[in-house]
C-alpha cells in the first residue's frame, strides 16, 4: 500500500506546448511535472525538434515559482494560467512555457 502511495505522489503528467529556451524562438516542446514526495514540483520541458531543454525544481506560491533552473538559483512568475516564465538569479538562463491557448492570457 505504501509503495502505491508513493507512486500516486511521484505520478508524472506531460502536455504538449510551447516553449522559449533563453533567446531562441518558440516552439514546441512537452512539459512533464512530476511532484515529489518532498512537496517540490519537478518540470522538464524538452523541445520536440532539436536539442533544446530545460528543468526547473522547486515550489509554488500564489503564481510565484522558487527554486532552481538546470541547477541555479531561480524564480518563476506564472504571466496566466499555463504560461510561465523562470530565470535565473543570476538572469543567464531563461525559459518559458504555455500551453496552447494561453499565450496572451486565459483565466
């Protein structure tokens, strides 16, 4: 039974959407989210076509993201439902993603 529980909380969903990897044009990609049994969201988004990736792990509050991307220190900001933004502390990396319908908004 335990085994199951934990399963159930590390579940991944994926989604396909669109995605900027720093200053490269959009495009498309799938998103995968996987909650771990710490309470922290694991993101990765890899582009369909190329070689474009990303993975941002931390939490949410209130449309705000903190955690790491690849690894450093970084913030997100969901813009609206299914398009969020993440940088870096240090503002060298950036990545956003939204799913179809969502680019410009949709509450």
């Amino acid at each position: 039974m335990l085994a199951l529980l934990v399963w159930l909380t590390a579940a991944q969903t994926s989604e396909q959407a669109t995605c900027a990897f720093d200053t490269a044009p959009p495009e498309s990609c799938t998103v995968a989210f996987t909650v771990r049994t710490d309470g922290t969201t694991e993101l990765r988004a890899k582009a369909i076509k190329g070689e474009h990736q990303a993975v941002f792990i931390g939490r949410r509050q209130s449309g705000w993201w903190a955690g790491t991307l690849d690894g450093a220190e970084a913030m997100g900001y969901e813009l609206n439902r299914g398009n969020v933004t993440f940088a870096t502390r240090a503002l060298d990396r950036t990545f956003q993603y939204y799913t179809a319908g969502h680019e410009h908004g949709s509450y």
